[in-house]
C-alpha cells in the first residue's frame, strides 16, 4: 500500500577494444566462470582504451586528447575510495565522463567495470556486481537507468555492502535538479522522481563545472601542441575546453543556422523535436516514423514552406552528419537520439501540444508520467490527462491522483469527485483510494470534511498498521496538513511537531517525509502569526540539511517557504533580493510560461506591492495574467488566482473604482469556465466587497456580503474557512457602521 502524498512540497552501448569481454552482455559469476547474460558487459579497468566507448564525447581526430586533470580530481578520488558510490554532476560536455573514466583507471585498474546497457538491464547488472569481489558499477547519463524496471536504492546498498565493490555514475545538473526537485510541497509526489531520488542520496555528489578554472587553463596550456587544446584554450574565455573540444559550441550554431530558408530546416526541426523529447525524459531513440511526425508542428511553427525544407531523408542524413569530426546533432543508434549538449543550451520554451500527442503513445508508463507532469506545468489539460491516463494503465498509482487533479481543474470539483469515487469501487474500498476520495472532497472547497474523515481513517490505518508504520505516518502528516487547511493551523503545529520525533528515530533526520513535516511546523509557525519564527525554524533546518550534506529537493522549497515569511515578517529588502533570485531560476529551469514561474512571480509581484511600490507590483501582475493568457488551456484557479492579486494592485497602484470593475470582469471571465475549487469564486467576491468598501459605499459592500454568506453557508458549509472570513468580514462592517 503506498499512501496519497498530496501533502509532500520526476550512452549508448558500443563494442569494446578489450579481451573476450567485448560482446553486449551481463555476465554472472559463478564459482571462477563467467555465465554472459545480455544487456552489461564487464570488461577488466585495466583493459580499458577506449574512452568514447564508455561515453566519452568525441573529439576531432582519431583519438581523445590527453586527459588534462581537474581541480576536483584529487577531491573525487579521495570521497570515491571513503565512500565508494559517487556521482559527478554538471552540465553537459562539463567533461563528467572522461573524468571518471581515468578515475576508475587510476584507482580501481583490477576491479571488474560493469555496465549496463540500458533501464532493463540495470538490476541484472547489480548482481553481477554483487557476485564479484571485486566490481565498479558504471552508469553513465544515470538518469537512464532509473524508473520501473530499473535499479533500486535496496540494490545499490547490496552493491555497497561489500567492501571492494564500488559505484561511479554521471548525472547532467539539469536531471539532478528534476529529481532533487522541487516537487511542491502540497503536489503529488512523483513516484518515478522520488526512487530516482531514493538512490541518488545514497550517493556522494562531486559537482564540475564546464567552465576551467585558472589552474585548470594552466594545465592545459601544457598540452597545447594539440590543436584542439590550442583552439579550445583561444576561447576559453567563452566556453569550457572539454565543451569546445566535444565540439558543443559549433554544433549548437550550426543547428540554429540550419533554419534559414533553403538550408535545413527540416533537419533543424527534427533536431528540435528530438531534444524536447529528451526534456520531458523520453530519453530512448525515436524511431524514424515518429521523428518524421514529432517534427511538423516545429517547422510549421517556423513557417513550413516558406522555410523551403529539404526532404525527410536529406534531413535526417544532414543531421546524423558527424559535424567538425566530432558528434552529430542527431545520434543514430535504432532510431534517433539528440546530442545531449543542446538539452542543456536551448531556450525553456512549451513544447507544442501537437509534439506532446506523438509522444503520449510512444511513450513508457515512466515516461508518461514525466510527460504529464510536464503537460501539467504548461496548463497543456488535455495532454496531461491523456498522458496520466497511458501511465495509469501501467500501474502508476500517482497518475490516478494526478488524473484526479487534471479532472478537477477541466470539468470541475464534483466530477473529481466522481473520478475518485470511481476509483474507490475499482479497488474495493481500499485505503489509498479512500484517501484518495477524501483529499478530493477537501481539494473541491471542504477542507473540514477532509480533515475529519482522514482522521477516521488514519485510527482505521492505525490498528491495522500500528502507529510507527511509515504508512501510518505519511498519513498522519497528511491529517496535519488538512487541519491547516481547515483554518487550524495551530493544531496543525501540534501535530506536526509531535510527529517529528517519531519520524527522526523511525525513518530517520534526512528521509522526505520527516524534512517535509519539518517544513510544515516553519510554516504553521508563520500562519499563527510567527513569521520570524517560522524564518527562524527554515535556519534550523536548513542548518541541519547542510550538516548532513543534503542536496535534495527541500532546499527548494525552503528558499521559497524563506521569501514568503521574510515579506510577512516586513523584511523587504532580504525579501525582495531572494524573489529576484527565485524568479530568475525559475524561468531559467522551466521557461517564463512554467506555472513554477508565474508564481513565484506573483509572490515577488505581492512583495514588492508590500514594501510601497504599488505600480511595480502591477506593471508586474500585468505581465504574470499577459503570460496566464498564452497558456494553452485557461484554468479557472490560475485565472482566480492571478485575477485577484492583479485587481488588488489596480486598486493600491490607482483607484478603489477601478479595482471593483476589475474584479467584476474578473468574476464575469472565471464564471465560463468551470470551477476545480468551489470554494475559490466565493474568496474573489469577498475581496471584491472590501473594494466596494474602500471606493466609498461601506452600505453596498455590507449587503453583498450578506447575500454571500448565505450562498457560502449553503454551499460551502458554516465550517468552511471562508465561510467564517465573509462572517468576520461582515461582523467588522456591521462593527463600524454601529460606531459611527
């Protein structure tokens, strides 16, 4: 049973130049045999001589320039022999690859390397690991490896546990960031993302830059009878030596030169198409007859036959091309891979729905998954659900949650509901689809209800699990969450911080669900009325997460739970600079259409309005609802959401008047499409009254909000939190007028 965890803040296999061990296979080891099993090959280190059959990116010329050493690689060495599992992060062509490579060489030249050549193979791969003595995994581009049917923190542990077994893996920093995070705290976690996450802490991270440092060009600078050095170092100044080595630069600018009419363009969109398909991790060949599809809505979007397009099989053999003896833009290998420089330099723009509807059916329930998250980020609704859909129908538990939350936001709270329902019938009233249920009726606008019947649930789940099960107590933090929710966010403290101890001892200081209720008790702190003390618990965490070397997902979360409570706190100027930093990363991460980004643009909008600038904050929700009105499917939540705090700033930046109107044709807009929280139109009319108030017309305000409250007590319940806001509302209007 895994729990709801809506509460929680996703190379290519060559021959080898070695010995008989040159063949595409797993081998085990039994007794002084080799048995081959297909899918990993095992060759001696010291029998290694071929770096680019391992990963390494080529360079022009027969073979890979002298290796030049890096400022980290003493570092490496010594954490690789103490902790035995690391994992090199940086950008692509940073030179990860050939770093390892003659790590493993220097340190480890009689173990066995394993690899595996793909996903299926990887736990084939872990045991023959764990059948050596003496064993490196080796797992290049990790990110391949992980997912259903891949490897497992358990089995990765099996490998460390003998002593002279090691791990050496390689992780581009945008992956990094996709499983570290953030997730949201509140979203769904992302099963795929959080086992991916699972085994990445068990390893210790060494960061390289792609960009030499100065010690680094004085290396190299010893080596420049090498032309490639030579020219590598004659534009250091721009880029790195390994990333202009590998050709990174050239290829980029040949691609984007290849749009122009007459050219290749038709290649340049095939290379397009391939690239957002690694971006939402499709990460396998496409083959032919998908790439031929996935490309027309990129060349159409560029013009189509203004462009001139050469044919199909013109474009692809341009574009699998080795360009400047190196690699080329497209890697062709039973199908179609992108070089994986270009994930990295191109713009974070959406990626066609069109694009998104190709991939859907191609795709792994993994990667459906990671399609609807995407899908989901860019307000694409009717991908996302397709996409949950496909991943549902391979098991993925978080697609259903996710699909619940796709059917909300396209036809509304009650028909969520009865999704939900659907849900708990197909599965006989388990416990994960009860909860499921459950969180959707407080989704839908009754948090009270949500909390009531979860607490139900959760003695049910007691008595069969016992109190310290991590089931038990994933849902006991989700019960805390909905008290805050409910409008009790001191009970929700209480609860939080009894729960902590239990998690630290039974799970243990770093496991996700003790840092998120550890996340939860700062902002509860604030939502009492604490903002310094919620500040002051994002220190003791985050003081404790780099104690412990942390590199994960709450560091995320904390930099914007850090921001919100310096603007509650009136600390402008500390608040300001880090929404600034959020922002920025922000769009640089997902592009300034991500709905991460609109956010965290609405709360800088809201920190600045705050600290005296009323205009800015608007001019600043004025370009948040403009790109709102870009995305492909308009939700009525976001429209809501944006709305109001764009209304609001009118009405400080200019006239009481022209908020009220503001908010009139915000309701008019919202009211044609359907409503994902039933709860939301009432809070928007609410704001609208205190408007009506401040433009003079205390009489009118006091009457609308009278007619409200008996629509909300009707509709919402008179427990409902915005229930009660409209009655303190009210009651401060009668007070006044009373005392006039």
């Amino acid at each position: 049973m895994a729990l709801a965890t809506w509460w929680l803040p996703a190379a290519l296999a060559s021959g080898l130049a070695a010995t008989t061990t040159a063949v595409a296979g797993v081998w085990l080891a039994r007794g002084t045999q080799l048995v081959a099993v297909p899918g990993v090959r095992i060759p001696l280190v010291r029998d290694l001589d071929d770096p680019v059959a391992l990963g390494v990116h080529r360079a022009a010329g027969r073979s890979v320039p002298v290796f030049i050493a890096r400022d980290v690689t003493e570092g490496l060495h010594e954490v690789l022999r103490r902790d035995r599992f690391v994992l090199i992060v940086g950008e692509s062509t940073a030179g990860k690859t050939r770093l390892a490579y003659e790590t493993v060489r220097a340190l480890l030249p009689n173990h066995r390397l394993v690899e595996p050549a793909s996903r299926a193979s990887a736990q084939d791969a872990v045991s023959l690991a764990v059948s050596l003595s003496k064993s490196v995994v080796w797992l290049d581009d990790l990110e391949r490896f992980l997912g259903t049917g891949g490897l497992t923190a358990a089995g990765m542990r099996d490998v460390l546990a003998g002593p002279d077994r090691f791990v050496l893996a390689t992780l581009r920093a945008e992956e990094y960031a996709r499983f570290s995070g953030p997730r949201g705290v509140g979203e769904p976690a992302q099963e795929v993302l959080r086992a991916g996450w699972d085994i990445i802490r068990l390893a210790t991270r060494v960061d390289l830059g792609r960009s030499w440092s100065g010690d680094e060009l004085s290396r190299a600078r010893e080596h420049v009878s090498d032309p490639r050095i030579a020219d590598a170092l004659a534009h250091a100044a721009d880029f790195g030596v390994a990333e202009y080595v590998a050709s990174g630069p050239q290829l980029l600018a040949a691609w984007r030169d290849a749009w122009a009419p007459g050219t290749h363009p038709r290649a340049a969109a095939m290379v397009l198409a391939a690239v957002d398909a690694r971006r939402v991790g499709v990460h396998r060949p496409l083959p032919p007859a998908l790439l031929t599809r996935l490309h027309v809505p990129y060349l159409a979007a560029r013009g189509a036959d203004r462009l001139r397009p050469e044919s199909v099989e013109e474009a692809l053999a341009w574009a699998t091309t080795p360009l400047y003896a190196t690699s080329s833009l497209l890697l062709p290998s039973d199908g179609f891979l992108a070089f994986d420089y270009l994930i990295d330099a191109i713009e974070r723009d959406p990626i066609p729905a069109a694009a998104l509807d190709e991939l859907i059916p191609f795709a792994t329930p993994d990667e459906a998954q990671d399609i609807g998250e995407y899908a989901w980020r860019f307000l694409h609704l009717a991908q996302a659900h397709a996409a949950f859909c496909r991943a549902e129908d391979g098991g993925k538990w978080a697609a259903t949650e996710r699909r619940c939350d796709v059917t909300r936001v396209l036809h509304g709270s009650d028909a969520a509901i009865e999704f939900a329902k659907s849900v708990v019938a197909q599965r006989e009233n388990d416990m994960d689809s009860r909860q499921l249920l459950l969180s959707e009726i407080g989704h839908g606008g009754d948090p009270v209800a949500a909390f009531e019947r979860l607490e139900s649930l959760l003695a049910e789940v007691e008595s069969v699990l016992g109190p310290e099960d991590e089931r038990t107590l994933g849902l006991s933090a989700g019960v805390a969450w909905w008290a805050a929710e409910s409008g009790d966010p001191a009970a929700a403290l209480s609860r939080f911080e009894r729960l902590v101890p239990t998690m630290q001892r039974v799970l243990g200081r770093e496991h996700e669900m003790t840092l998120v209720s550890r996340y939860h008790i700062a902002n509860c702190r604030g939502k009492v009325g604490d903002a310094n003390g919620a500040i002051s618990a994002i220190d003791e965490l985050e003081a404790d997460l780099h104690e412990t070397g942390y590199t994960g997902s709450m560091r995320s979360s904390l930099r914007f739970l850090r921001a919100m409570w310096l603007t509650e706190a009136g600390r402008y100027p500390e608040a300001t600079a880090l929404w600034q930093e959020i922002v920025e990363d922000a769009a640089v991460r997902g592009g300034k259409l991500n709905l991460h980004t609109l956010q965290s643009k609405a709360e800088y909008a809201d920190c600045i309005g705050r600290s005296g600038d009323a205009a800015g904050a608007f001019a600043m929700m004025d370009s948040v609802v403009a790109d709102l009105e870009q995305s492909p499917t308009l939700s009525a939540g976001e429209v809501l959401s944006f709305g109001r705090r764009r209304a609001h700033w009118i009405g400080m930046a200019r006239s009481a008047p022209e908020a009220v109107a503001e908010f009139d044709r915000l309701i008019a807009t919202s009211g044609q499409l359907r409503k994902s929280n039933a709860a939301q139109p009432f809070g928007v009319r609410r704001r609208r009254a205190q408007w009506v108030s401040r433009a003079g017309n205390p009489a009118e305000a006091e009457r609308d909000l009278e007619e409200l409250l008996i629509e909300a007590r009707t509709i919402l319940g008179p427990r409902n939190p915005v229930t009660k806001e409209i009655e303190s509302d009210l009651a401060a209007l009668q007070l006044r007028r009373e005392t006039r």
